[in-house]
C-alpha cells in the first residue's frame, strides 16, 4: 500500500536504528566472552528482526486492508519473536528457572495473537480480542512489577532490572492504547500510528539494549557459574 512522505521517512529511520543497533550490538557480541553472552544473543536479534520488519514494511508491504485503513501484519510477525526475546532479557537479570520463563513467553504469545486477530477484525470481534490481549498482559505486567523485581534485588541486579522494566512496562502499556485508537476507534490517522509504533519499538528495542548490554557488572552476575533462563 502506498505511504505517505511521512510514514515512510518514519519507517526508514525506524529500520536504520533498528539496523545500526544490530551490528552495534553483534560486535559487543564478539568482543564478549564465550559463555557469557547469552544476553547479546537475544539483544542482537530483537533487533535484527525487528530491522527486517521494518524494512519489508518501508518497501510497502507487510499490510493488509481492513475496512479500507492500512493493517500492518509484519509488526505483529516481529512482536512474535522480539517480545519473548524481551521478556527474557529481563528474565535472565533475575535468573529465572524454566518454569516462570515459560509461562511469561506463553502469555506474551497469546497477548499478541490475540491483537493481531483483533487487527484484521472489525467491530466488536476487533474489541474483545483487544480486551482478551489486555487479559493476558495483564499477568505480564503483575510479575514484571512484582514477583520478579524481588528476584533481582536477590540476584544483585535490581538496579537495572528496574530501570529496564520501567521502560518495558510504560512502554508496553501505550503499545494496547495505540492499538485501541488506530485500529478499534480509527481516529488515530495511519501516518501518526504508524510513528508512534516506530518510536515506542525504537526505545523498547534500542535504547532498552543499550542500557542492557552496558551493564556488564549485572550481566557477570547473572552469567557468573551459567545461565539459568531457558531460552
């Protein structure tokens, strides 16, 4: 589908943090030790995926048309991979065991599917499948908040745990409240959701991995003696 100037700047830069934070973040990879990189791992390739989103996006495709406005499946094809990815990061500060791991990356699966069946839908079966969304981020939210903040502070890490589960937590709060105005309400135009996506995936992403991945006391921590997160 055809993008305006705007949109398609916006997409363009979005890709090109996206990118440049993959190869920022690939050579911290080869400059870390062996056996304890498990972290640059799983930031390098939120950020590739998500380079390739938006690049397949700024080329003009990766949407379908919903009632004549613009649904952009490729984001939700990048949340699949990246958000699960995230949540592991922040997983990974508190050593969390398989179980909890599980668990968190389940409900963030089905957190996103049920947005994207709320995308191409319209009327109410648009809305309930954004309040099931909701449903399941819920728990996300509770455990990032609470359960595993204490686990940090346990581990030494609390510090930066904090700081980045703040960003995640504001962050992916705004994500449902674009989603409501864009795709439930349409009153938010395609160009402005379009650049409120890029600039909340762009600090999500980016900056969140950049405050992770120059954390190298935390990472020693958590790494020192194995990785305990299954990923």
């Amino acid at each position: 589908m055809a993008l305006d100037s705007i949109a398609s700047l916006a997409l363009w830069v979005a890709f090109a943090c996206m990118f440049s934070s993959f190869i920022y973040f690939y050579c911290l990879f080869r400059k870390a030790t062996p056996g304890k990189r498990i972290f640059h791992v799983m930031t390098t390739a939120i950020v590739g995926f998500a380079a390739t989103s938006y690049f397949f996006m700024a080329l003009g495709q990766g949407s379908i048309d919903v009632d004549g406005r613009a649904f952009y499946y490729a984001r939700y094809l990048d949340w699949l991979v990246t958000t699960p990815l995230l949540l592991l990061d922040l997983g990974g500060l508190c050593k969390l065991g398989m179980e909890d791991s599980l668990m968190l990356v389940a409900l963030d699966i089905l957190m996103v599917l049920a947005g994207l069946a709320g995308g191409i839908n319209s009327g109410p079966g648009c809305l309930w499948m954004y309040l099931l969304g909701c449903a399941f981020f819920v728990p996300i939210v509770y455990d990032l908040l609470f359960t595993f903040r204490y686990k940090a502070a346990e581990v030494g890490t609390a510090p930066v745990y904090t700081k980045l589960m703040g960003i995640t937590v504001v962050l992916w709060t705004l994500y449902p409240l674009v989603f409501f105005f864009a795709e439930y309400k349409n009153t938010l135009s395609e160009t402005n959701e379009i650049l409120c996506y890029a600039v909340l995936d762009v600090i999500a992403k980016c900056v969140f991995g950049l405050i992770l991945l120059n954390s190298r006391e935390s990472i020693e921590k958590v790494t020192d003696g194995g990785y305990e997160t299954v990923v």
